[in-house]
C-alpha cells in the first residue's frame, strides 16, 4: 500500500478546509441530494462527499456506507486531492498504490474509485467527490464529465458558504468568518501553549469623509484602510471588518508589544498614504489591544468585547483632548 503523498500547499490547504467550518457537522439535504444523485446514475453502491483533515478522511456526506470517517493515509481520496482532474481506479487489486489496503481486503471491499477533488473558490483541493464499487469497472470519458458536473455542485455550495463568511467590499472576513476562523485559532494556541494578541480598530471621525465626499469615497477609505491592514500583518495572522468602520486582527504566537508595533506600522502606512497627492480623505484610528493566555483561556467573544471597550476608551481620550 501507498500512503498519499501531501500537497506541496497542505497548509493552506487546510485553512481553507477548516474555513469552510463543515468539519464534523449534521448531514446536510443540499449535499446529500449530489450523493443520491451521484450512486443513481453511475448505478454504484456507495458516493461520498469527503473532506481530507490533516489525518483523516471525514464524510460530509455518505450514501450506502455506515463508517464516517477513515484514517488519511489509507484514503483513495488522499491521492485524489493531489491533482485537478478525476482519479479512476478501475480494478484496486490490480493497482499497486491500493493493492493491499485494508479497505480493499477488508470492508468496504473497494474494488472500484473514481474520485473528483473538490476545490474553495481559491482553488484549494479540500476533498472529494467520489464513487466506490465493490467490483471493478470501467470508466469512460462521458462518465468523467458527468462526475465533474456533479462536483461542480458541491463546489457551488462551498463558494456560497465561503462567500456568507467574506466582506464583499473590503474582501476581509466579516464577523461570522472572523469569529469562526479565531476561534479554530485560538484553539490551536491553546494546544501549542501560545499567546495571542487581538487588536480591536474604529477608523477615528470617519462619518466626516462621508459627509464631506459621498459615501463612494467612504467605501475607497474603507478599502484604503482594509489593504493597509493587510500590508501591516503577517500571512497568519486573521483579519476582518466586523463592522462599518471596525476592523479586527488577531495575531497568532504574539504577545500585546507586537501588537504595537503592528498598529505603529499601520500608523506608518496610513501617514504615507495621507502625504499621497491623489489621498482626499485623512485615516486615522483608535485601537485596544488585549492578550490570550493559553494556560487561562478566554472565548473570541469575550476578547471581542474587551478589546472594544479598550478601543472605546482610547478613543474617547483622542476626542477630549
């Protein structure tokens, strides 16, 4: 047996899967209708809707198997993921990579995989969807595009989900998206044993650029301030707009003096954008800051409202002066 080879994007990979936040939920009628469909017409015993964790291989959706999830390393699908188009096993006995697998020898006694990964709107292979037959058989062309047809569909329920979670005009998280990538993030520095620093933001006296320009140079500020977020951050770090004018960042293995130092750059970046000759609108913002400690954890929600009545605070200070 081969155990699937991991993606040379496996990390990225795995954020995407983890922010479609599917993991480990109830069956769901908008997928389980793609397997009914799926086992119908190919006249299989088994389609799935699989999604490739760091270790394990878990069924969204499974129609005409029991089990809900397999070990990666013995998974068809794990070697699925590593390509864009279908992979088709048509005898597993006859296949090296399968031969001896215990899902081959043992139940489900797969004999049969044909398998479509299924990728994020940013094109990250997260899982599959895939047949399975306990004889061999072949698999032609029409057969192909039939499958890639039907996994279209899932991945439109993906970029719906993926698409409730962003902020269209600044292309951030939104709150849900947010929240729901932190907590994961918070979790993961739990089990590492490290901080975290969450900065709350409110862009200072930005009802005036409104009033002053039209709300079409607002949203241009609001973009303005959103890309230099990002250019002040680390890849790792999570941001999101959580409200008009309210941006968040949650920095992964930081403590509250590199928190500072990323606001002072983002003050940086907003006194070279002011010095612009093109800038008509003058960014400033109030922040609060506050710490994860692993060893006393606290939930996003918590450090959400704390961070923001430390940012309230800071700002009331600038406006009296």
């Amino acid at each position: 047996m081969k155990a699937p080879e991991f993606p040379s994007d496996e990390s990225d990979r795995l954020d995407a899967l983890y922010g479609l936040d599917l993991l480990d939920t109830p069956a769901e009628q908008r997928f389980d209708a793609v397997t009914r469909t799926a086992r119908r017409l190919f006249d299989v015993p088994m389609a799935l809707i699989t999604l490739v964790d760091a270790e394990r291989q878990w069924f969204k959706s499974r129609c005409g198997l029991d089990a809900e999830e397999t070990a990666r390393e013995v998974s068809f699908c794990g070697h699925a993921i590593l390509d864009d188009s279908a992979l088709v096993v048509p005898d597993a006995l006859d296949d090296e990579r399968f031969s001896d697998n215990p899902l081959v020898l043992g139940e489900p006694n797969i004999r049969f995989y044909a398998g479509h990964p299924l990728r994020t709107v940013g094109g990250a292979r997260v899982g599959t969807l895939c047949l399975l037959d306990r004889r061999p058989r072949t698999f032609n062309d029409s057969d192909r595009d039939a499958l890639s047809d039907l996994a279209l569909l899932v991945e439109g329920e993906f970029a719906a989900i993926e698409l409730a979670s962003i902020d269209e005009l600044t292309g951030l998280l939104n709150r849900r998206g947010f929240t729901t990538q932190a907590d994961r993030s918070l979790s993961l520095c739990g089990r590492k044993g490290w901080r975290a620093a969450l900065m709350f933001l409110d862009c200072d006296d930005f009802k005036t650029i409104n009033d002053s320009f039209g709300h079409a140079e607002g949203d241009l500020a609001l973009k303005a301030m959103a890309q230099n977020i990002q250019s002040s951050c680390r890849t790792e770090d999570v941001i999101g707009r959580i409200g008009g004018d309210e941006f968040v960042v949650l920095l992964l293995d930081s403590n509250s003096d590199q928190a500072e130092q990323t606001a002072n750059r983002m003050h940086d970046g907003l006194e070279t954008l002011r010095t612009d000759e093109g800038a008509r609108f003058n960014l400033d913002f109030s922040y609060g800051i506050v710490e994860f400690d692993p060893e006393n954890p606290t939930s996003i929600g918590e450090m959400l409202e704390q961070a923001d009545a430390l940012m309230y605070r800071a700002k009331r200070a600038v406006e009296q002066g």
